[in-house]
C-alpha cells in the first residue's frame, strides 16, 4: 500500500462514518425512534445516542483535516496548487465542523437540561433545532461526498 493510498483511504473512511452516520440517524433511526416511542423517551433516547456519535464525530473532524492535508502534500504539494474541488471541500469541511460544535456545545446542553428539567415541550423545540442542523449538515456532507466522486481521476 502506497503512502497515498493508506492516507486516501483513511480519509474516506472518516468521512464515511460521519455522513453516513448522519444519514443513518436522518433516514432510519429518526423515523423508527418516532414510530416506537413516546416524547419523553424518545427524548432521553436522543440524549444517549448524541454523545455516542459525537465521540466519533470529534475522532473524524481530527483526521479529516490530517489526511486531507497529507493528500494535498503527497499529490500536489501545496494548497495553492490543490485543484479548485479540494479547495471547494475543505470549506465545506470548515461549514460542517462549525455547525457540529454549534450542535454539540449549544443545542445538545439546551436538549439536556430540557429532559433533565422534564420540560417536554422544551425538549422537542431542542431536538427540533438540533435536527434542522444535522439535516442542513447531512446534505453539505453529501454535496462534499458528490464533489469527490466527481472529481477528476489521480
């Protein structure tokens, strides 16, 4: 395995498990967690599945940016000389990271002491916001995922 290749598929990985995280969370746990639960522990449910994610969500915001910047040194040498998409999508890895810690240091706490305080409504209000963000983050994610299938071949 060449350098390139090991850091490449580092990469792809880390981003695999973050988008595909969200879409999992979006498309089949959100649906299911609606149709089996009520409010309250549909609620408490979200504040243990948060956490989890976010653990692995803070591992990939780490290696993205390692990796990406190997693939830009080991291929082109320098950001200057990265082709446009690799610039295009190391802003929208900037747009993702912001609105992850927009979620994980602002909503979620609000999510917390919401169910904490047993303040339903409260609560739902949160995750509503906290869902509009992962959804907002979820099609950025994808976009970036569309931008490196179509970028030309190395």
């Amino acid at each position: 395995m060449t350098p390139f290749s090991l850091v490449y598929t580092l990469h792809v990985l880390a981003a695999l498990v973050w988008v595909g995280g969200m879409f999992f969370a979006w498309m089949v746990l959100r649906p299911a967690v609606v149709s089996a639960l009520q409010g309250p522990a549909r609620l408490k449910l979200w504040l243990e599945v948060f956490p989890r994610f976010f653990v692995w969500v803070w591992a990939v915001v780490v290696v993205l940016p390692i990796t990406g910047v190997g693939m830009i040194q080991l291929q082109f040498v320098s950001f200057e000389t990265a082709p446009r998409y690799v610039q295009v999508m190391m802003g929208l890895y900037v747009v993702m990271t912001a609105l992850f810690i927009r979620i994980q240091s602002l909503q979620l706490p609000e999510l917390r002491r919401a169910v904490e305080a047993e303040q339903w409504a409260e609560g739902a209000a949160a995750l509503g916001r906290i869902r509009r963000l992962v959804g907002i983050n979820l099609l950025v994610g994808l976009a970036v995922v569309a931008i490196a299938a179509a970028r030309p071949g190395f």
